[in-house]
C-alpha cells in the first residue's frame, strides 16, 4: 500500500534563497533536455533516449559545479525520466489519434517541483531533541511541520520537494504493507451527495454546505477587476496575481480539510459505508449547477473517503443512483416529485422527512442488499466495486 503525507517546511532565508536557485537549475536542465530531444528528431529523423541524455547531463553537471553541480545526481535523472514521459505520453496520443500536445517548455511560473529518492541527496530524520528535519543537500536542515507520523514499519520510497506560491513542502511517498485497521464499530449508513446538503446521512443527520467559493466570491471580483484593468506582467499585475493566487489557494486548503476531516469521522464511525455512484459530469455541464458543484468538489469527498477506508479496512460500497430520491424507503412506493419539492411525503404509509434523508436510506438497503452485512459489520475488509 502506497500513500503520499505532505508536510509544510519552514525555511530560513538562505534556505529559500538555495531552494529558488537549485529549482531554477532543474528548470533551466529539463528545459536544455527537452530542447535536446527537439533538436536530435529535427536533425536526424530519430529520437534520442533517457540513457543518452543521463550520459550528456551528467558531464554537463560535473562541468559546471555552481550551477547544475548545485542539482542532486539521483535528481536530475528523475528530471530526465520526466522529459521521457512527457514523451512518451506525447507519441501514445500521436498513435491513438488524440490531439497529441507537444511537450512545452517550463516557464518560471510553470516548474514548482523537485524529485528525490530518500536518503540520496535527501533525508527525513530526527535531531537529538526530537525534532523532525528535512536535510537536503546544498540546502541544509530545514524545520519540518510533522503535524502527523508515518503509519508504523513503514518505508519512505520518493520524496518531492514543492514550492507553492511562497511557502515549502515535502511530499513523501510511503510505503507499507498491512492497513491501518480500525477497531470494528458494527454500524452501516447510506450517503445521499448533493448541492443543498452537501452530505444526508441514513441516521437523519444533514452536513450542510459552506460553499467555501460563494462566500469568498466578492472579494475575487474585486480582484479579478483589479487585475484585467493592470499592464500584465507589470509590477502591479503581479501583486494582484499574487492575491488572487492566495486567495484560490486558501478557498482550497478550506475546502481540503473540510472533506479530510469528514471522511476520517465518517470512517471512524461506520464500517459499511454505501454511496451513490454517481456520474458528476451532468452537474458540472449543467450552467445552473455548474459553480456550486465545482465549489462543492463532490469527487474529492469520494476519492478520500475511498483511500481512507480501505486504509482502515472498512467497505465502501458504490449503488445505482436511480429513482433513490423518488422510492419510499418506509414502503417502496413511487411518489414521484420534482428537483424543488425537498421533503418527501408518502400517501401510502404516512413517511414524512427529508427527501435526501429518505433517498440516503433507499442508498443504504440498497448497499446492504449487493454485500455481505454479516462481515461488512464486522469490520472485515471486502472488495468493492470501484467508482
């Protein structure tokens, strides 16, 4: 089992100042690869391979040990393997017919990242007061956030180092072998997603929307005005950009934690978990819907929801969506009503309440009657259909 723990790096001046210049070497490398590979196929006909150019970039770094010798050996090879794959991706949509996309050169405002394997040129350990450390070469011990550990007997396999707007982080790709099980809970619940409530829980309980984009809207028209009316690439452009890029990124992070923490109670609690499967392209092509399910990021609720239980051996498990709002979960009868009408009443047997609260418990049947309840409640991991 791999899993990637991202962690905040607090770096000092000359640590940012040597960060920013060996990032712009990695640049100024990929971009000499690229253009390499460009000037060979142009030249002979033919292409030229990641061994070839890992043989020319290595005498080129030893040649010039202030500017590419600053850039990691194991480094610079996963920057070429990079180039590789952009293209190799480029030919396999050449020969599919797609609209292939020539690999682009980085800008300055395009190349964030940089790749290392742990314990070359890179490494995660603790000080002689237990504080965690990034040590980097020619950077040197950078604080690191360690606001959660690695998951016991685990091995740290890649590590990506990124610059996002003007703060640091270290991503690193872990691997380990057993899941991090969960004391069984014996409990199910079915999930209805939407707009209105984000979240309606079989058990009654309602998660509102915090529509995190809506509230900061104003604020980005004023900026998205300001920035249209400034010269671009001007000093002024910039600092707009800037703002605005701060503000997308703090809508996002409160976005991201929300559905973290979520997720991690929802898989907590229950050990069968039953969702729609829903196709959400009809909300994101519909021009009504379209703002509120982008803000809404219903695919990263799921997506975390599904590596956070299969991590604690919970089952998640995926049901046809249709007619779950209109059948009546008390009786089974149709009582057919439009998008608008938010309770649903039945004639027949008296149900009344909410009407994403009743399609959540059509969900949950529904879930109960495609697996095992026996095992599933008993906190034993099953193999669910994917998404």
């Amino acid at each position: 089992m791999i899993r990637t723990y991202k962690y905040r790096l607090y770096t000092n001046k000359s640590q940012r100042d040597a960060l920013d210049f060996i990032l712009w070497q990695q640049r100024i490398l990929y971009n000499a690869a690229l253009e390499q590979r460009k000037r060979v196929y142009e030249e002979t006909g033919k292409g030229i391979s990641y061994v070839e150019q890992w043989a020319h970039f290595r005498d080129e770094r030893r040649a010039n040990p202030d500017t590419f010798g600053l850039v990691n050996a194991t480094s610079l090879q996963q920057l070429l393997r990079r180039v590789d794959k952009a293209y190799r991706a480029f030919f396999r949509r050449l020969k599919a017919g797609e609209t292939p996309g020539y690999p682009r050169f980085k800008g300055r405002n395009r190349f964030h990242s940089m790749e290392f394997k742990h314990g070359d040129g890179v490494k995660l350990y603790q000080n002689e007061r237990g504080q965690t450390r990034l040590r980097i070469q020619n950077v040197g011990e950078v604080k690191v956030k360690f606001h959660r550990q690695l998951p016991a007997g685990s091995k740290i396999k890649h590590v990506v180092v990124k610059r996002s707007l003007d703060n640091w982080y270290v991503a690193l790709m872990v691997e380990f072998d057993a899941p991090l099980l969960l004391p069984p809970t014996e409990e199910a619940v079915g999930i209805d997603m939407g707009l209105k409530s984000l979240l309606a829980l079989s058990d009654g309980t309602l998660i509102d929307n915090p529509r995190w984009l809506r509230v900061s809207q104003k604020r980005l028209r004023v900026l998205n005005r300001k920035l249209a009316r400034q010269k671009k690439g001007g000093t002024n452009w910039r600092k707009t950009a800037y703002q605005l890029a701060r503000l997308h990124s703090r809508i996002t992070n409160q976005r991201r934690d929300f559905w973290h923490k979520t997720t991690r109670q929802l898989v907590n609690q229950y050990d069968l978990i039953c969702i729609e499967n829903l196709t959400l392209g009809f909300m994101t092509a519909n021009r009504q819907l379209a703002l509120s399910a982008h803000d809404a990021a219903l695919g990263e609720f799921r997506s975390l929801l599904a590596y956070k239980a299969e991590e604690a051996g919970k089952l998640v498990v995926p049901v046809p969506p249709q007619f779950t709002s209109q059948i009546c979960s008390g009786c089974g009868t149709i009582v057919a009503k439009s998008l608008s009408v938010r309770t649903h009443r039945c004639s027949e047997c008296g149900l009344e309440l909410d009407r994403d609260v009743n399609a959540a418990r059509n969900i949950l049947a529904l879930g109960l009657s495609v697996c095992d309840p026996t095992s599933a409640l008993a906190g034993v991991s099953q193999e669910a259909p994917h998404f």
